[in-house]
C-alpha cells in the first residue's frame, strides 16, 4: 500500500535532476526553458540535489571514469526513483561503442525506465520521454493492487 | 505523446526506408560510422524469360532494421544509397521502455516514409 502511495504522488510530479554530462546536455537546457511544456507534464527541472528529485535524466556521454558518481547520484536518490537515458551514449554507448573509455549504456549501472534516442535528440523528444513515462508510472498504479 | 509540436517538414528525426527501392547492396550498412544497419538478404534466380537468355540473379531483401539506440543521425547512409531507398523523416518522437524497442524493423522504417515529404521543387 505504500508502494501505492507513492506512486501516486508520483504521478504527474516529476522534479528532474538533470545528469548532463555532454552535448545532449544543451538539449536538456532547451528543453527545459519551455518551462510551459514542461510544467504541461507535470515535470520541473534542475532540482537542486539527488534527494529532491525522482527522475534522473542522463544526457550525454557517460565515461567508465565518471560512472562511479553517476551510480552515487542515483543512490542518493530517494527509493523508487525513475531514471530516463537521453540520447545515443547514454543509451549504449552511441558513436562511442567501441571506445576503451566510455560506458556501454547507463544501464549497465543504474536500470533504465525510459530510452530516448536521437543524436542528439529534440528538445522536444524530452517531453515525449516523460510523456512516456508518466504513462507508465500510470500503468504501474492500475497494476498494482 | 501528449503534446503538440510544429517542425519543419525537412526536419531531420528519424530515417525511413523505402523498401522497395533497396537492393540489399548493403553499401549503406558500410559506410554507416556506428554500424547500426542490420541487413539479410538472400539470392533467387529468375528464369530465362527469351529463348538464349540466362537466367538471372537478384538478392531479396529479408531483414532491414536500424539500432536507434546506437545511431548518431548522421544521415550518411542517406547520402551514399545508390537507390534513394532511405529518407529523412521528421516523426523524431519515439521513445521506448527497453533498449531492444530501440531497434526498429523495415515494417516501422516504412511508416515513416509515409511523413517524408516530397521532392524540392527545382528553381534557378
């Protein structure tokens, strides 16, 4: 029943820590100025530490040598907290996939609950990604019992 | 998902497949910088159709798909076709709950043709 509860405080209340490590970062920057759009989908970005947010949006190349600090990001985040890969690295590796350095996909660390692809992707595919996952936090809440 | 945007018709957002354009020549799965085309293709022979003819050979498609997931929308695959059998569409909205959805087959590569638009008109 907790779980419940939580998820329904969830449910159209995102506050984004926005994880931006690279160029899909200026997306995320773009995307976040529409803060009408935004605000449309019941999300607010740049929360102001780990502990204040529930969704973790990575945008941008994540090396194996900052990864550590990514994992510690999501640990400081509250239980039950989403995390959304933006962009090609942050999904797999993107142009970077046979590098010696970068990470193969956040989702080697943290689990992943949205993909958005693109290189980078629109401003506006940020907002189809927490569309998406609005839609499935809801999904989650008919679920459960 | 939600939300309406307006963009350009030219606007680059994901690259569609016009299948039957595609002679499996697999040049584009070369070139890409990322190798994130995936093609299968497999020989038939057609007969003879006049009298001292040879028979000939073709390739058939059987897979086409790209690794979204991978891709850096580079649109060299575009350029290099030989066939003009790949397009960019402007349908950049398509994000997905697993990596593996990331991935889309020629049956979804060719709804998006349905977005690109036409020709320029030639001027000057």
């Amino acid at each position: 029943m907790a779980d419940v509860t939580i998820e329904w405080g969830h449910t159209f209340h995102l506050r984004v820590l926005d994880v931006g490590l690279a160029c899909c970062a200026v997306e995320f920057a773009a995307a976040a100025a529409r803060g009408a759009d935004m605000a449309a989908l019941g999300a607010r970005p740049f929360a102001p530490e780990p502990r204040e947010a529930n969704v973790m949006v990575i945008s941008g190349t994540v090396t194996d040598k900052l990864a550590p600090h990514v994992k510690r990001l999501y640990d400081e985040m509250p239980a039950g907290s989403y995390v959304m890969s933006f962009g090609s690295c942050a999904n797999c590796g993107g142009p970077y996939w046979d590098s010696y350095s970068v990470t193969k996909g956040v989702d080697q660390m943290i689990p992943v609950d949205v993909y958005v692809p693109g290189c980078p992707p629109r401003p506006e595919a940020l907002l189809g990604g927490l569309a998406l996952l609005n839609d499935r936090i809801a999904a989650d809440l008919r679920a459960a019992p | 998902m939600g939300h309406d945007v307006t963009l350009p018709e030219r606007s680059r957002g994901v690259i569609a497949l016009r299948e039957e354009s595609c002679t499996s020549c697999m040049v584009c799965a070369r070139e890409c910088p990322d190798w994130c085309i995936y093609i299968d293709s497999h020989k038939e022979t057609e007969p003879a159709t006049a009298e001292g003819a040879r028979p000939r050979t073709r390739h058939v498609l059987d897979r086409f798909a790209i690794d979204y997931a991978l891709c850096m929308y580079c649109g060299i695959c575009i350029e290099v076709c030989p066939w003009d059998a790949l397009f960019w569409s402007p349908e950049y909205d398509h994000p997905s709950t697993d990596v593996l959805g990331l991935t889309h087959e020629r049956d979804t590569l060719g709804v998006w043709m349905r977005s690109v638009p036409s020709r320029p008109t030639q001027t000057g």
